[in-house]
C-alpha cells in the first residue's frame, strides 16, 4: 500500500518570493510521483512529473520538484512565483508494477495562495 | 481537442435514492479511472477499467457502488441507496494506455449532494 503526506495544508507567499510545497510518500514497492494542480474552479491537471532518470523534473511554468529516495520526497519548488500560481496542489504516487498499478494515491493537497 | 468529459456536473438527491454519474473519456483512450473526492481531502481512487473490463475496484467502498463501461469507452458509476456520506465530488480520469507511467488527465467531476 502507499500513503502520502503533504506537510503544509495552506501555504501563503507573496508575488515573486520563492515557495516549497512539501510532499513525503511511504511505499513498500517502487512508485512513479507526480504533482497535479487544481486552478479555482477547474479540473485537476498534471503538472510534472517523475519515472525514472534524472531526480530533478521541471513543468513548463517554472515549477520543479526532486525525488529523494533516501527521505521518500518529492517537494515541489518554485523561485519566483505569480499571483497566477494561486491553486492547489496534489502530489500522488502510483505504484510502477504490481496489482495496483492503475491506482493513484494523493495527498491531502496545499492551497498556494500569492499575495500582491 | 476534447478531453474528458462528465455529467451531470451537479446533482443533488435524496438520502435512499439511486443516482448514475456518467464519464466520456478522451478519444482513443482505452484506460479509465474512478476517483471520489471529499471536501478538503486529495482524491481517493474507486475503481480502474482497462477496456471493457475492471482491472481493479479495490477502491469502491461497499456493495452499493458499482460502475461499468460495456463498450470500453463510456462509463457510469452507479451508487444505490445513496446515504449523506456519499456527497462528494465523483471525478473521472482516462489515460492512453495501462501503464503505470501514463498520465491520467481527469475530467471536472460531478458534485454528489445527498441531502
């Protein structure tokens, strides 16, 4: 079974300051992670996400996030965000074989919320 | 192009009723999946098709949650004698293939209200 835990369920940050969002995961098999964002009234979209490779993935709007094995992370960072980036954010991890490898297990999501 | 679709977007019933909640998902897409989202909690995975069939339904929480796809494209989560505990939103994902590596795109939900 998998589990995951994200350490912050609000997160308030000021326009072009940086910004983690933590994301822990507790897996007994190897695992695929992944973020997901969630605009105000819109559906969930994937936003980066990690299956093999090099352990630091980047999105396309500045978001980058790096699976740590050791401490089973995978924080999402940002260095500068905008007002735009106001959401909430899922990190999910899906097991990469075995019975359960249709299933997504999400966290409990952080609202990021940038402030002018 | 179109991506997945799901309706009704709101329904509202009586605790004791029947309701179906239906998902188109994206062309082509032979995978398909069932998530149940509570107010201020991630979502929680219900059930997975691969084609016509369930791969898994680990995830449905008791007997009066069932869910079918009879032609491997549409599906319909259907949940019988609704209870309060049920309000949730009902969201819908499809994804190209089944491997664990593809990405499932979801549709906007539908909110269950059992009032």
């Amino acid at each position: 079974a998998q589990s995951v835990t994200q350490l912050d369920s609000q997160v308030p940050v000021f326009e072009e300051a940086p910004v983690e969002l933590r994301c822990n995961y507790s897996s007994s098999v190897s695992v695929y992670l992944f973020w997901y964002v969630q605009y105000p009234n819109q559906g969930l979209q994937l936003l980066l996400k990690y299956l093999s490779g090099s352990t630091l993935v980047e999105s396309i709007n500045g978001f980058e996030a790096e699976f740590n094995k050791s401490q089973t992370s995978f924080h999402l960072r940002k260095p500068s965000v905008h007002i735009s980036d106001t959401a909430e954010y899922f990190c999910a991890v899906r097991p990469a074989g075995g019975t359960s490898y249709g299933k997504l297990t999400f966290g409990q999501g952080t609202i990021l919320t940038v402030h002018p | 192009g179109a991506g997945v679709s799901q309706t009704p977007s709101n329904k509202v019933t009586e605790k004791g009723k029947y309701v179906e909640l239906r998902c188109d998902p994206i062309s082509g897409h032979t995978a398909l999946y069932w998530y149940r989202q509570s107010l201020g909690q991630g979502p929680e995975f219900l059930i997975y098709f691969q084609g016509t069939g369930a791969a898994d339904d680990s995830g449905l929480p008791n007997d009066r949650f069932f869910a079918v796809r009879p032609e491997g494209s549409v599906s319909t989560l259907k949940i019988q004698r609704t209870e309060r505990g049920d309000s949730a939103v009902y969201l819908c994902a499809s994804s190209l293939g089944e491997s664990p590596k593809e990405t499932q795109y979801f549709g906007p939900g539908t909110r269950l209200l059992v009032l």
